[in-house]
C-alpha cells in the first residue's frame, strides 16, 4: 500500500485472519509491502485507520498479487531444455512484468503531483479573489 494524498501521507494498517487474528498491524507508515501465505480459507479482513489525523482526507492505493503467475507455456515445467524461441518468450514476459510495475510507480507519482497541483490552484484562486476584493473595497 501507498498513500497517494492527505495530510504527512500516513496512515494505520491492519490485516486479520478469518479467525480475527491479527497477521499484519503497523501505525503511521506511508508505504509498506507485506507477503504471506495464507493457512486456511474464508475471509481476510483488512483496515485502513486514519485514526490520529482526523480532519485531513487521504488516498490509498493498496495492491494485491495472489498466488503464482501461471507458467507461460505449459510445458515450462519440463526436464528438457527451452528452445530460443520459448527463452526469449520467458525473458520479454519478465521485462514486461517489471514495464507494469515502473508504470504503476509513474502512476501514483503522478497522482501525487496533479494532488498537490489541484490544491495549489486552489490556494491561488482564493488568494486573486481576496485580492480583487481588496481592490475593489479600497477602490470605492
């Protein structure tokens, strides 16, 4: 997970079991990345706790990767060696793999920045309007 926008960018996370038991509990992080494998079936609950900074919305973008990627051919497994085509297959689906994880980065990048824009063209807005009512009450 990653906090995208709000307040110093942290929040509280938590991830329970279908039994209520507590897997993963950190506070006040901005980015963090955690791997289990899960023990049984049914229903892992998560939390997103914006607890200590009330007042100020937050963005969280959270992903989940479950299980393995299925083999690309499904021969790979095999004891016999990959032909050149297979190899070269395999490495361009591992380039292009690691391609959507950099784009997923750029992408919260750039939410972070048209955030911090969007509020700045507030602030501006605001501050000309103060100030062309200012003009105009000195002007009168």
């Amino acid at each position: 997970f990653q906090v995208i926008t709000g307040g110093h960018y942290d929040v509280d996370c938590r991830l329970e079991d279908p039994d209520g038991i507590v897997l993963y509990k950190e506070r006040k992080k901005q980015y963090d990345s955690f791997t289990f494998t899960a023990s049984r079936n049914g229903t892992y609950k998560f939390c997103f706790s914006n607890e200590f900074s009330t007042f100020t919305h937050k963005t969280v973008y959270f992903d989940f990767q479950v299980g393995e990627d299925p083999p690309l051919f499904p021969s790979e497994n095999r004891v016999t060696a990959l032909t050149q085509m297979e190899s070269a297959c395999v490495s361009i689906h591992e380039a292009l793999k690691s391609v959507i994880d950099y784009q997923t980065h750029f992408r919260l990048r750039e939410a972070q920045g048209r955030s911090r824009a969007e509020d700045l063209n507030t602030r501006v807005a605001y501050w000309s309007i103060g100030e062309a009512i200012i003009l105009l009450v000195v002007s009168i």
